[in-house]
C-alpha cells in the first residue's frame, strides 16, 4: 500500500516536471497579419519563377490572384468604413489560403518531373 503510494506520487511529479519543461519550451505559433501573408506570398512567387520552380505563365497568374484578393481587400474595406469585417476577413485568409496551396503545388509539381 505504501510502496503503491510513493509510486503514485513519483508519477504525478515526473508529470508536472514533463508538463512543465514542455510549458516553457514551447513557443507561441506567429500570428500573420492579412497584409503580411500577402508580402509572404508575393516574396515566394517572386523566389519560386527566379528559381525555375515556377514558369512565368504560372507566376503571373498567382500575381493575377493576388491582385484580385488586393481588390477584395479593398471593397471590403471600402463597405466597413476602412476596416475589414470578420467575415471578410475569413474570406479572404480563404483566399490567400487557396494561393499557398497552388503555390507549393506548383513548386512540388516541378521538383518531381522526371528529368
């Protein structure tokens, strides 16, 4: 009985010190601003058709879904008195969401082709 509780106390504590460890050493997931995520992206298009894993062709219809996602912006805040709603906001992280993906399927698309 008592060896069950010194057992049981040693796990809880080799508990808290794992919880604890893992607590400090974690660190917080960056949170990206609409406006930062377009920089990201358009710095990747840029960096993708100067190293070949993109084509021009490509890259200028990633710039043209960036420019439409600008416009969206733009009549978003245009109805919100400057500001975007909530909702648009999701819409738009949507958006830019849809062009990453095309993104990094377009690069992978170029480092898998058989040479």
């Amino acid at each position: 009985m008592k060896l069950r509780r010194i057992l049981r106390s040693s796990a809880c504590i080799s508990l808290i010190a794992m919880l604890g460890i893992l607590a400090t050493t974690a660190a917080p997931a960056k949170t990206w601003t609409i406006y930062q995520r377009q920089l990201a992206e358009q710095s990747r298009i840029k960096k993708g058709e100067k190293s070949g894993e993109l084509t021009k062709k490509e890259a200028d219809g990633l710039r043209q879904d960036m420019a439409d996602i600008d416009n969206k912006i733009t009549k978003a805040k245009a109805k919100n008195g400057g500001k975007i709603s909530i909702k648009d906001q999701g819409k738009i992280e949507k958006d830019l969401n849809d062009v990453t993906l095309k993104i990094e399927k377009l690069e992978l698309a170029k480092r898998t082709q058989p040479k």
